[in-house]
C-alpha cells in the first residue's frame, strides 16, 4: 500500500502539470464571445449547482473492457501515444517524441504499417504535431508544424497524396476535419486584438477561409508555452468539439458551422483580471499561481455518450470530473473514479491510464510512460484484478512494452 501511495502522489502531481498546462476558462456572458452563432446554443453547465459526490464508478458507464496490447517490433517502437483514433477496423496512433511517427494498427494490435516518415523531402514531415482522418474518404491529414505544412495520405494503404503548404498568419498545432472542410487553432507571437483563435484552412491553397473568436474570448492569453494539447474533441455524429484555454464556452463545429454548443458558469471561474494579475517575473511558476488562487479552470477530456457529456476541470489543485445529464440537466461532481471494471481495489484507480479518444462504442484509454510502471506493478499483485483472464493479458508486459490500450465498452 505504501508503494500505490507513492504511485498516487507522482500521479496527482502529474495530472496537476497536464491539466494546468491546459488553460483555463472566464466568466464572459455569452454576447462576448466574437464571431459566432449562439442560436443553436444546447446547455448550460453550471458547477455552483451541481450535486457533488464522493466517488462514481465505471461499471455505471461501462459493461466490458478490453485489453488491446500493441505489437512491438523494429518498425514499431512506440514511447507514448500523443494523439489516437480508431477508423473502422484500425488503430491509428501518432508518437510525436520517441519515434516520431505515425502507425496503423488492427483493432487487435497487430502492426500494420507506418505512415510517411522523417525527413524534408514532400513525402515525409520533420515532425508530426498532429493528425486528422476524412473517414468518408478515407484519408489521413497530418500536420507539420515547423515545415508548415499538411501532408494527405491514403489511410488504407499508406500512400502520399498531396501536400498544403500552410499559408496562415498564425501557428497551428491542431488539426480536425469535419464535413469536407479542415480546421484548426491559431497563436500568434504578438498581441493584438485582432488574433483569432480557431480557423478553416482551404484544401488546396493553405490559405485561411474563415477564423472565429478573437483574443479577448481567450483572456487575452499570450503566453504560447502553456497552450492546450488536444482542442478537438470528436462527437458521435463525427461533428467536432472545440474548446481553448480560457474560453468560457465549448464550440461545436458541424456541417452547418461553427457555433456556440455548452455554456459552462461558475462564480470561481477565472476571469481576465486573475489572469492580469499573474507575476511573469516572479520565480514562482506561472501555473503554480494560477491554481493557488482556488478558481476553477481546465476543461479537458471531453466525452459525449447518449444524455451524457463529460469532462475534467480542475478547480485550484484538485481534479474534477463532471457529468451532465442532457435529458434532466443534472449535473454531478466528483473528486474520485473508482475503475471497478478492471480492478478490486480502489486505490489503484487513476494510476495506469489516461484519456485518449471516445467514439460512440465505448472509450479508449493508454499507459504511458509514468505509467506502465505502475501496472507492472499492480499486475505483479493477481488479486487486483478482477479476472484470471486480465492478469494472463497483462503479466507478460515488461517497461519496454508498447503502451497498452484499454477499450471500456459503454452499456446499452
């Protein structure tokens, strides 16, 4: 037990600095946010309101989970997955910091093929930020951010199509394509009223289309170190979710367009004045001042299943989890999960896996290097886990394994 809690703490810690590094949202009313339709606005989520509890478990959500172990060998070696999504029958995963990458894998894990590769010629890309998949077409669009430019493959057979030379003002570190059109965020290295911070990109050119909100919807956050990680979210009906550091709203982006989708209200969410406030220049950390005020801040890990929507925030140090009834508009709070589904005991919960994608079957987790250590640990205990046939899966994976996927199957 002694060694779990250790486990516990590197973990909170951890799930501290990758939420932090997120953002955080505002308290602007709706009229503020710029450059948007609010007329097919759905929900309002108001944290004050809701009922808190202690802990929820995951078979309330979930009625089957499965083990998917990637296949390792020479051609795929992968550190930790940055971004995944699941496409018919396959697996595709990008690593972005050990092998640089792309892969496609079979819902089994077995290893496909590898898409493009490092280096400057137009097949290849310097390093992969992103990617996003036309699966109407069947298409992967992978983004280069320091080459500027998207390149097109055929997801099926891996073949280069095309590259777009990205022809935008702004930096772009996420990509989403949805409905024929391709999106993505925007920075920029000087303020100015004028920056925006979501846009379409045109397919054939590169050149910006159309942008939405400006900086003042993002509290005038110009601190490019601390920008979020993933901002799209994909729905059920492969519609998009959009959402930014500060913004006190969630965005759908549909065939019909951009527009304001959930409201999220709080009286301790972080306004532009908490964010003025910061000392750029004091030696404590810029994050650790944020959280220290106690407001809520960081929505993340967006989840939309049935009447359902969840997601994470923090609020000061502490993690949330919200879920949110559409048909009753309730909401509920909690500071704990109990992963009930995989083991007996809930201390082991949270210290194996994080969030990764979700689509309308059921959501799709993965270890990573903090934390494989962990299960390896965990795995070493046969009592913890719930089956015979989970610990069979698991006990051979060893701290060179690749990441390991658990598929949680959502109940009917």
């Amino acid at each position: 037990m002694k060694l779990i809690s250790i486990y516990l703490i590197k973990i909170i810690c951890f799930f501290i600095f990758l939420f932090a590094l997120s953002g955080c949202i505002t308290k602007n009313s709706a009229e503020e946010l710029s450059n948007l339709d609010s007329s097919n606005q759905m929900y309002n989520i108001n944290i004050d309101l809701s009922n808190g509890k202690e802990v929820v478990k995951y078979s309330t959500f979930f009625k089957n989970l499965k083990i998917i172990k990637l296949e390792n060998n020479n051609n795929a070696i992968i550190g930790n997955i940055d971004k995944m999504q699941r496409y018919k029958n396959l697996i595709v995963i990008m690593d972005g910091h050990k092998s640089k990458g792309v892969f496609i894998f079979s819902i089994e894990g077995q290893f496909i093929r590898k898409i493009g590769g490092i280096g400057n010629g137009p097949e290849e890309y310097s390093n992969p930020e992103d990617f996003t998949i036309d699966d109407i077409n069947g298409l992967i669009y992978i983004l280069d951010s320091e080459a500027k430019k998207i390149n097109k493959y055929n997801l099926i057979d891996g073949k280069y199509l095309a590259s777009i030379s990205l022809k935008t003002n702004s930096s772009v570190n996420c990509i989403q394509f949805v409905k024929n059109k391709l999106y993505a965020d925007a920075y920029f290295y000087e303020s100015s009223k004028e920056n925006y911070i979501l846009q379409e990109i045109d397919l054939q050119t590169g050149e910006q289309k159309s942008h939405w909100l400006n900086s003042k919807d993002n509290c005038n956050w110009d601190n490019l170190s601390i920008i979020q990680k993933h901002v799209f979210y994909i729905m059920e009906n492969k519609s998009a979710i959009f959402l930014q550091n500060f913004m006190p709203s969630i965005i759908a982006i549909t065939e019909q367009g951009v527009s304001r989708y959930i409201s999220i209200r709080s009286d301790l969410l972080i306004k532009s004045k908490d964010i003025a406030s910061l000392d750029r220049k004091s030696k404590v950390n810029i994050l650790v001042q944020l959280l220290k005020k106690g407001k809520v801040s960081t929505v993340q890990n967006y989840i939309e299943h049935n009447d359902y929507i969840f997601f994470n925030y923090m609020h000061g140090f502490t993690l949330k989890y919200l879920f949110y009834n559409k048909k009753t508009n309730e909401t509920i709070t909690t500071n704990g999960i109990i992963n009930d589904v995989l083991f007996t005991n809930e201390d082991y919960d949270n210290i194996i896996s994080k969030f990764e994608y979700a689509d309308s079957t059921g959501v799709y987790m993965c270890t990573d290097d903090w934390t494989i250590e962990n299960l390896i640990n965990i795995v070493n205990n046969e009592e913890a886990l719930k089956s015979t046939t989970k610990f069979n899966e698991l006990k051979d994976v060893t701290i060179d394994s690749n990441p390991i996927i658990f598929y949680y199957e959502y109940k009917e």
